[in-house]
C-alpha cells in the first residue's frame, strides 16, 4: 500500500511557535494555495471558497483588530494579557494570514438550482472549507512552512471587512496564520482505536 500522502499528512501540525524565516515568497506560496483552492473537490462543482492573503503590515493590522476586539471579550486584564501574547508571539510573529471566505451568493444559487437539496448546500460548502483548510494546511507543511487555524470569527468579521474591503456576500470561516517553524509541536495524542472505529467483514 502506497502511503506518501498519509506521511503529508502526519506532517501537518498546530504550529503555534511562527516566525518570518520563510524562503518562498509571497507570490510563490499565494500561487501555490491558490492551486490547492482550484483543484479541491466541493459540492456540484459549486466552488464557494474565497481567499484573502495577508502580508507584512496588512498581516500585522488583522492581528491587531483581533487583539482590540478581544479585549471587550476576556474576564479579566490578566486573561487579556495572556491573549495579547498569544497573538503576538504566534499569528502576527508569521510571515503571513490566509483568511477563508464562503460566498453566500454562491451557496444561495445553487440551492436554486438544485431546490431538492436545498437543505445540504450550507452543509456541504462547510466540507468544502474543510477539504480546502486541509489541503492548505498539507501543502504549506510539505514545504516546510507552519500553520494552524483559527476561529475569531464573528467576532472579527466587520473589522476585518472593512479593514480589507471584503464583499458582503463573503463570510469569514477561518483565519491561517502561516511561518518559519520555530519549535516543533508536541506529541499529538490519540483516542483508542476501539472507541473511534467500526469494522464489519
């Protein structure tokens, strides 16, 4: 049994420690997502993924929103303080952010279309987020960039759309900080076999 993707994937890590020291640039790595986004499946071909990519300060400004946002959010000063490092010291120390959209309009029209499975669209558009966060994520560690996502959204989702002009129609789903691995991931653990699969032969 051929296993090289399984060995992609067991690469594909939450890297938290992020840094600057990439050596493939901006136009290379945007090309190189942008061709995972095409060529992952979705859905009656709907496609309803959209991407935005941040560098250098428009980067650092998404950080920031996320950190003014989050401060009305948290208890205390002293959480507060914890997540300010948070930010600092892991997504805005990245080179870069992919924040990913679905295109509600998309979604909308192909519920038209398709009225029997009207109900499934939103669904299956949210499969399509997550093949495509994968296939991401997958491409970026086989190039020896770090990743992890994240989920600020609502909170974010008018700052950040007015900050960088995003359509309406265009809903934040997740948000890829991506760098330099600075430190290696810990032991990933994993639930027994027994309580997570069913085999009948």
């Amino acid at each position: 049994m051929k296993s090289d993707y399984l060995n992609l994937l067991k690469q594909r890590r939450t890297i938290y420690n992020l840094g600057k020291n990439v050596s493939q640039s901006p136009d290379e790595i945007i090309d190189l997502v942008e061709q995972v986004i095409k060529e992952s499946p979705t859905a009656f071909n709907g496609q309803s993924t959209r991407a935005v990519f941040l560098f250098g300060k428009n980067h650092d400004r998404l950080w920031k929103i996320v950190e003014e946002r989050l401060k009305s959010e948290v208890p205390s000063e002293e959480a507060y303080q914890n997540t300010v490092n948070k930010i600092e010291n892991s997504f805005r120390a990245g080179f870069g952010t992919i924040l990913f959209y679905k295109d509600e309009d998309v979604v909308k029209g192909l519920q038209e279309a398709a009225p029997l499975y009207a109900d499934n669209f939103p669904n299956w558009s949210e499969q399509t987020q997550g093949n495509i966060n994968l296939g991401t994520w997958i491409t970026l560690a086989e190039n020896g960039i770090g990743a992890s996502l994240q989920h600020y959204n609502p909170l974010i989702d008018e700052l950040v759309r007015k900050e960088f002009d995003i359509p309406e129609n265009w809903t934040l789903r997740s948000q890829m900080p991506f760098g330099s691995i600075e430190a290696p991931a810990g032991e990933k653990e994993y639930m027994s076999d027994e309580d997570r699969f069913k085999v009948f032969k």
